[in-house]
C-alpha cells in the first residue's frame, strides 16, 4: 500500500505494509514502517528531498495563483485558478 505524506511544500508517496491480523488493533504498521514514515515527514520538513526520496517519490506541491494563467496557457496545462500543481522533484527506490 502507499502512504502520502505531506509536509510543507512536499509531498511523498511511501511505500508500506499493512498487517492485517484477527486482532482488535488490525490492520496496522510495523514499527519499521511507521519509524520509515517518521523519517520521510522530518527529511520534508527539512527540505532534504535526497534523504525523502530514499524511500518513495518525492514531489513539490504548490497553489496556482492567477498570475500563474499565462504560464498554465502556455504549457497547455489545463488547470483552475486557485487549484494546485504537484511536480516531481526526487525519485528514490518507491
């Protein structure tokens, strides 16, 4: 399964295992998992996308103002005044 973790102006998509078990607490992370998603979060926050990226995709997530319409025209991109673009910035071993 895949975890996003946003952080700031960043965005992770990390990958984890759900344990799905017949106990009350099911389904849950393992500690790795959890501790890995601690990592990711303190790395973004940093701004450290190279230590992010070790553990999934890494992206830039940022609001499109209006004087932004001039660049969405020119590369075609259809999108709305106020909406949000994500762009990747990292790629790790996700």
């Amino acid at each position: 399964m895949t975890k996003i973790v946003h952080e700031s102006k960043y965005v992770a998509e990390v990958v984890v295992d759900l344990i799905d078990t017949d106990e009350r607490w099911s389904p849950y992370l393992s500690p790795e998992d959890a501790y890995k998603l601690d990592d990711v979060r303190k790395a973004l926050h940093e701004g450290d996308t190279d230590s992010a990226a070790r553990y999934g995709r890494v992206f830039r997530h940022s609001l499109l103002l209006p004087e932004d319409s001039k660049l969405l025209a020119e590369s075609q991109t259809i999108l709305h005044q106020g909406s949000c673009v994500t762009t990747r910035v990292s790629c790790g071993g996700g």
